[in-house]
C-alpha cells in the first residue's frame, strides 16, 4: 500500500460512521472500487510528493538520477525515511553508507518517538504500522551492513531490537539471528530462537548442522543434516556439482525448497559458511543415502 492510498483509507475511516465492522467493510469495498475507477477526489501531502519522487528514483536510468531524486524526496519530506534507505543502497563508500543510515535511523525513531509510535501499544507491531513500517525495514539494511562489515554482536543487538519492535518478524530477521548464533556458537540462543519460530527450511536448519559441526557433534551434526536434505536437497547438490537459479525465478527473490533458496543462502549467510572451513567437505561425506533419507 502506498502513502496515499494509506492516507486516504485512514481519513475514510475516520469519517464513513460505520456501526460495526461488517458495515465498515462493506463501504470499504465501496471505497477501493470507486478508489480503483478514480473517482475519489484527493489532495498530495509532502510525504505524497516525496514517494511520487522515490518511485521516479525506483525508476530512474541512471544511478545519479536515482540519487538526485532520492534526495530531493528526502528534502520534500523527511517523514519519507525510505527515502533514506534509497541512498544507503547506492552509497558505496563504506563510511559514508553507515554514517547515512545511522543518522538517518536516529532522526526516524526521534520523529517516530515524538509522534507516539513507541508507546506500549505499538511494541511488536511495528511492521504491521505503515508509519512505522520503514524504520523496520532501516534497522534489516543496518543488520546487513554489519554483517558484511564483520561487525557480528552488533547485528545481533539490532535484530534483538527488531524482534522487539515486530514479534511477527514479516522480514525474516529471525533467520539472521539463528545464523549469528551459529556463528557465535550460541546454542542457548539457537534454541530460545528456534522454540520461538519453529520452521524446517534452510535457514532455520543450517545454523544448526553448522553449530554442531563446530562443537564435534557428529550425532546432532548428521541429524540435522538430513532434515536439510528432506527440506531443500538441493544443497548437497550445490556442493557436489553446483547450481544453476530457476528460469523462472525473479531478481532477488527465492522459492523455499528449489535451487533459488540455497543460492540466496550462500550470498546472504555467507559470514556464516566461512566460519566453518571444513563444513563443505563434511557435507559431502555424510550426505544422506536414499536409505537413510528416509
């Protein structure tokens, strides 16, 4: 949903004087289908301006282009964080990327904080907020860059905060923490994870093949191993012969289970695999056999 659509749903709520929900429901199917035949009168906010700006920054040919109308979103409207988030993407100056997404991190949740959105009510919720909703995505942008930067104890504060902030987790920051444990040798913190998002895929599985290759535990090792294997199989066959991406698969997204997911694993975890030198060759000793795969 974008910021327009967003405001005008809000201002219809305020004013429809529905009874119940189902009335409210009811007149908001009214609503989108006169919304959707652009029957509904509305005039821009800045904060509409400055996302008409990033959508052209989205869609600019250039990447100094793109920069130009990042910024000048930003100074139409510095409620448009995501505006922000926008530069940090193309900056990249290391110091110049951190020191852009921290100040602009801080200001947001001095803005979010000034206008009530941390209040009790709204802790754990925050991506469920469409105001609230970029300084989350922020925070994920701060726990990429910290790990690429090796900054690994830092990341996991910033997840803990995230998790705080959005029990839901809609991002997957669960995963990097599962993957940050791992890489601490943390079982205590896989495990407190895990109870809480119990999942069998890659992302959940692999920190725990990985941590109990790090501790000798060839029992624990192998078992979850083979768990890997019913979820994605493709893993071991990416380190026994290697992958290609689906045909089909779309830039920058993943299907759990293909070749796509284990791709994404290597690029985004790879902190992690590095950590565990000989995990590759461990891998391939113990594959499953059809037998044990069972």
């Amino acid at each position: 949903m974008d910021n327009k659509l967003n405001n005008m749903i809000n201002e219809f709520i305020k004013t429809s004087g529905a009874k119940n929900i189902d009335e409210l429901n009811e007149q908001l199917q009214m609503f989108m289908q006169q919304y959707n035949d652009g029957e509904i009168q509305y005039e821009n906010t800045p904060l509409d301006d400055a996302y008409e700006l990033l959508e052209k920054a989205e869609n600019a040919k250039t990447k100094a282009q793109a920069l130009r109308y990042a910024k000048k979103a930003y100074q139409t409207c510095s409620d448009c964080f995501d505006a922000i988030i926008f530069q940090v993407t193309l900056e990249e100056n290391q110091q110049a990327r951190t020191k852009l997404l921290d100040e602009g991190l801080e200001n947001e949740k001095k803005r979010l904080e000034k206008a009530g959105y941390f209040h009790k009510e709204n802790i754990g919720r925050f991506y469920g907020l469409f105001e609230t909703r970029p300084y989350i995505r922020g925070l994920e942008v701060k726990i990429q860059i910290l790990v690429v930067e090796g900054k690994i104890k830092q990341a996991r504060q910033v997840c803990q905060e995230v998790l705080r902030l959005n029990t839901n987790d809609n991002l997957g920051v669960r995963y990097y923490l599962l993957a940050i444990a791992a890489y601490l040798e943390d079982e205590s913190a896989l495990l407190k994870v895990y109870k809480k998002y119990p999942e069998e895929n890659l992302e959940t599985l692999l920190p725990f093949l990985i941590f109990y290759y790090k501790q000798s535990n060839d029992k624990k090792a192998i078992e979850y191993l083979q768990r890997i294997n019913k979820a994605n199989p493709y893993l071991i066959t990416f380190f026994d012969q290697g992958l290609e991406e689906e045909e089909d698969a779309l830039d920058g997204s993943y299907s759990r289970g293909k070749p796509s997911e284990v791709l994404m694993y290597m690029e985004r975890y790879a902190f992690l695999l590095l950590s565990a030198p000989g995990i590759v060759d461990y891998i391939l000793e113990h594959k499953p056999t059809e037998k044990s795969a069972d």
